[in-house]
C-alpha cells in the first residue's frame, strides 16, 4: 500500500507555496528529495533559468510552465499534461519520478 500520509504531505507541501499554479509543486519535489526549503528554491530557479521570487509569481510561472511545456492548471490544447508534464518535469529537474520510469520500462518491453 506504501505510505498512507505519503500523498498528503505532498499535497501539503506543494500548496504552501501555489502548487502547479507557480512553482510549488517542483519545489516540493525537490523537498522530498531531502533538500531544505531554501536550497530546493534555488535548485528549481537555477533550473528554469528566474529568480527566486519568480517562482511564487503566478503570472510568471503560468507562462514559463506554458514555454516549457510542464504543465499549467488549466488543460492548453496541444500542452503536455498529466504523464507528459511529469516525464518534462523529471528531465528538466534532471531527477528520476518512479511513474515515468515505469512507463518507460513497460513501453520498452513491448514486442516489436
């Protein structure tokens, strides 16, 4: 079953900071992976090249998201989403998200 408060910190986490309304959700990730709050900050701005105020700043976040193509609140035809957003996000972090991962495994195992 894993960790039943697993998905509930998570939560709690990437809220506290607007979630995938800025960039809480990355930050968040980058917690989890036992980074401190400040240094997850810096890691994620380093990454998608803004400063470090600009990631709580919806409107900047909305259209970085958007140019990055890492998912945005609301469905954008043609916009990655879902796995897609996930996949983007992991390269993009440069860290490994266990669902992308196994998708990758199944869809290489299929025959021809």
């Amino acid at each position: 079953m894993g960790d039943p408060l697993g998905m509930s910190l998570s939560h709690a986490l990437a809220s506290g900071m607007g979630g995938i309304r800025t960039a809480g959700d990355l930050v968040a990730r980058m917690q989890l992976r036992k980074m401190r709050l400040a240094e997850a900050k810096e890691y994620v701005a380093g990454k998608l090249k803004v400063a470090v105020g600009d990631l709580a700043d919806s409107t900047v976040m909305r259209e970085l998201r958007a140019e990055l193509d890492i998912g945005v609140i609301t469905a954008v035809p043609g916009c990655a989403k879902g796995i897609d957003a996930k996949a983007r996000i992991a390269e993009l972090l440069g860290v490994e998200i266990p669902c992308v991962s196994k998708l990758a495994e199944r869809v290489a195992r299929r025959p021809g």
